[in-house]
C-alpha cells in the first residue's frame, strides 16, 4: 500500500526534513525544511497482473499525488526535491515512479521560505482482497487484508541414520 511507501521514505529523510502525510499538514504552522505528501486520487493501469504469485495481483493502480518541499528559498526547495527523488527510487528499488513537473509557488500557508509542489505518481500492484467472515459494524474499520501465501523457509534438515527402517519413513532402497 501507498501508506507503507511513504513510511518508508519518511524513515530515510528523517535526517533531512520531517516528510507529513496528507494536505492537512500543508497549513501546519513550522518552519523549513518540510516534506508533505498529498493524495490526489488513484487511477486503474492496467488488467489483471501475474497469476499465482505472492502477493497475488488483480491490477495495477497508478497512485497520484502531489509532494510539497517547504524550504527556506527556492534552492533549498530544489535540494529538498533532489533528496526525496533519491530517497523515493531507492525505497521502490526502480522506476515504478514518475516525477512530474515542479513549480515553485507562493502559498497562502507560506508565511516565510518557499514552496516547490510537483507530482508524484506511483505504480503499485492492486493485491487480491482476504474479506471478513462475518459483517463488520458501520464505526469499525472493515477487518479487509492482503491475500497473501504462507512462504516457508526450511533452516534445518535432518538425515536418518543408516539402517533405520523401523522409523516409519519410506526412504530410498527401502521397501
């Protein structure tokens, strides 16, 4: 999900600027450097992906949004715009990305330092739904999760010793 990408962008440019998700952030009274990510809308890219596969995809989706890069002036904007790019293609491990252009802007929320907004549109994998057993109440959060595979590792593996065929285990040259 968006949510987990976005934690994990905030964790590597903890040490450059606090990154806020949601445009309730952008009023937030504070001063430069800051990041904020704000949803816009989400949109279908595509059918059905690879069948079979853990996690299980349904489609693609095209997550839409905008980033806000409050820095002190607009080349600080700038650096602030090259850190999270950084950040953002090293977190999807590729291209899955788009940046779109950046305009440096003077907002009402702005009361010193500048602003630089640009697009960020990310392709994730939309993963088939596991549903509740039994209806979920209105004020609840439905109980909805990733339809995923149980993967096991083996970290051990044993042999028997020669000529144990009493234990009940079929081995070769035994019969």
């Amino acid at each position: 999900m968006l949510r987990d990408i976005i934690a994990a962008v905030r964790d590597e440019l903890a040490t450059v600027a606090p990154l806020l998700d949601g445009k309730r952030f952008l009023a937030q009274n504070d001063v430069p450097p800051r990041l904020v990510w704000v949803r816009r809308r989400i949109s279908p890219a595509g059918g059905p992906g690879a069948v079979g596969g853990n996690p299980r995809s349904i489609g693609d989706d095209l997550h839409i949004g905008e980033i806000h890069c409050w820095g002190v002036d607009e080349d600080d904007c700038e650096r602030l715009r090259q850190a999270f790019a950084f950040v953002l293609r090293r977190v999807l491990r590729g291209r899955s990305y788009e940046l779109g252009d950046a305009d440096i802007v003077e907002q009402d929320y702005a009361t010193c330092g500048a602003v630089l907004v640009m697009e960020v549109r990310v392709r994730l994998p939309l993963l088939a739904a596991t549903l509740p057993s039994s209806p979920t109440l209105p004020a609840q959060a439905p109980a909805i999760g990733d339809q995923r595979s149980t993967t096991i590792t083996a970290d051990a593996v044993g042999f028997d010793p020669d000529d144990a065929s009493t234990d009940g285990v079929l081995e070769a040259e035994e019969g």
